[in-house]
C-alpha cells in the first residue's frame, strides 16, 4: 500500500477543507444516526455510524474532532413525534482501533469499538448545543493508532443512537483548533458504510468516493432504502455512467461491477441523481462498497487521487 500513502499526501497538503465530513465535494447534507427505537423504513439500519479520521505523521501538534448540531430535536433533525432520542458520540485510538477487522465491518457486532476510549459524550434534545459545534479534545495523534496503510495516526468516532425513534442529522470537522474549524494539513477521513441524507431539490446530485486498490478486480455495492427516488450511477476513468441498482422503501439492492486496470489505485465517483422534479424530503440512505472476497472498501471524503472523470478514447479505423 506504498502508492496509497503516497499519494494521499501529496494530493491532500493545501485542501483547506480536508476534515469536513461530509466534504464539499460530496455534496450530502448531514450525516444520519436514528435512535434504537427508530423503524428502519427511515432509512437507518442499524442505528449505528463509524467514521475514521485520518492524522499525518507530520502532525505534532493535539487535534480536535468538533461535531455539529450533535443533539436531537431543533433546527436539522427529523423528529418522529416528540423529540426522545438520545445519541452517543465516542472518540477511539490505540492499538486495535482499525486494524480490528470488526472495526471495518458494516454491522456494529463484535468489537467494533475496538482500541482505547479517549472521549465520549451523550446527547439529548440540548438547545444549547442546537445548530452548535461540540468539540472533543485536544486529542494528542500519538493517542490514534498508527496505520502505515492509511497514511497516518487513526482515530475512530462512533456515533449510536441509544434511545428514541428520531434522527439525528449531524457533521464532523477535524481541527487543529478548539474553537473554529481550521484543518489538519495533510488529513483525510473515511468510513466503510455510509449513513446520509439527501437533498430535498432533485437539482442536486451528492457524491461518494470508494478506493479501488489494485488488488480489486470487481466490486459489489449495496445500497438501502434509496425509496426509488432516482439513479445511483458509478463514474470513473473508464465509466462514463455505469447503473447500479437501486431499492426502493425499507429494502436492500446489490448489484455487481467489474473493475478494469484503469480505475486501479483510484476512487470511482459514485453519483446519487434524483428523480427530476422529485424534491421528495427525508429520504436518508445507507451505502457500502465490497470487494471481489466481500471486504468492505473505504469511502474518503476527499478522494484518493482526485475526483475521477471519464477519459474518452477515439480509434482511429485505417481504410
């Protein structure tokens, strides 16, 4: 994985939003975390979400990783009747925190909250963390675990929906300061199952970015509760718009990709497109990614070796 960490630092020094998750360049809104009550039918199925923060060796200087709106009930969250969620938030590092295979997997069984507990907090309905930052830390990178595979100290945040039946809509920032969002140069984050919600307007189109390494030779995306609001295309360097398929209320699809040696050491751009004029409100949606042996890929915030675009290749016929 020499070429990975490579690259990851020479593409991420200068991006001054390296650590806010979602990134810009997803285009999602909010993370969503339901609480434990919650039907799956909104979208959530395991009321359960990991994120993993990535910290460069060059970092000496403490961290902080800072979440917004972290409560439940106000102004972003989808409330189902009075607001009685309650949400967990954990910081995790050390030995074990990704290298566990559990910490990797799409389902939080076994031990997926695997290293050493560093900070963790719960949130209720809270006015006074509404629409507001949180900030655990300061938080010193030699506390993540070291992980020459993803390019640096990792530190791992669960967030789990203990109680209530409401959604909690939610984002991180990893920053060097306390106070204000200011990035870590250097830094990426990831996880392996994404929980998110969607835009509203059907004019706008959110993003994921799984890394293919060069050991892939075909993936499997899963897909839930996508209500059949539209299409959900995979774009590379040599896919101009490849179709997965999607599931409708309260269901899972699958669908299989072959991977050619193109898209090798890269990320596919996977595009969630609306049904035009649908501006259906909401609909939250559960994404993974797997390999050809069923292992889960890494979704980066800011993808690994750029947004991939479509090279067109002209032949030439001799007559």
């Amino acid at each position: 994985m020499k070429y990975l960490v490579i690259t990851f630092s020479l593409f991420l020094v200068g991006k001054a939003w390296a650590q806010a998750v979602p990134a810009t360049e997803e285009n999602i809104p909010f993370l969503v975390t339901f609480g434990n009550k919650a039907e799956s039918s909104f979208g959530d199925d395991d009321h359960t979400q990991i994120f993993f923060f990535v910290i460069p060796k060059t970092q000496i200087k403490p961290v902080y990783l800072r979440v917004f709106d972290p409560d439940t009930g106000g102004q972003h969250d989808e409330l189902n009747g009075s607001a009685d969620t309650k949400t967990t938030f954990s910081v995790y590092g050390g030995k074990g925190c990704i290298t566990d295979k559990d910490a990797r997997s799409t389902s939080p069984v076994g031990n997926y909250k695997s290293g050493n507990m560093l900070r963790t907090k719960s949130f209720s309905q809270d006015d006074s963390y509404d629409n507001k930052w949180y900030t655990f830390g300061p938080i010193n990178p030699s506390e993540g675990e070291l992980s020459e595979k993803y390019g640096g100290y990792i530190i791992k945040i669960i967030a789990q929906g203990v109680s209530g039946n409401d959604g909690n809509l939610y984002r991180y920032f990893m920053s060097t300061d306390a106070n204000d969002n200011k990035a870590v140069e250097g830094g990426n984050a990831f996880t392996f199952e994404y929980s998110f919600r969607l835009h509203t307007s059907s004019s706008q189109i959110s993003h994921i970015y799984p890394y293919i390494d060069s050991a892939v030779i075909s993936v499997k995306q899963s897909n839930f509760d996508w209500d059949n609001d539209g299409q959900i295309k995979i774009i590379s360097v040599a896919k101009r718009g490849e179709m997965a398929t999607v599931s409708g209320d309260n269901k899972w699809a699958f669908s299989s990709h072959d991977v050619v040696d193109s898209e090798k050491g890269k990320s596919l751009d996977v595009q969630f497109i609306k049904n035009p004029g649908s501006n259906s409100p909401n609909n939250n949606i559960v994404f993974y990614i797997t390999n050809q042996y069923g292992e889960s890929l890494p979704f980066f915030t800011i993808p690994i070796g750029g947004i991939p675009k479509f090279k067109y290749q002209i032949k030439v016929k001799s007559k």
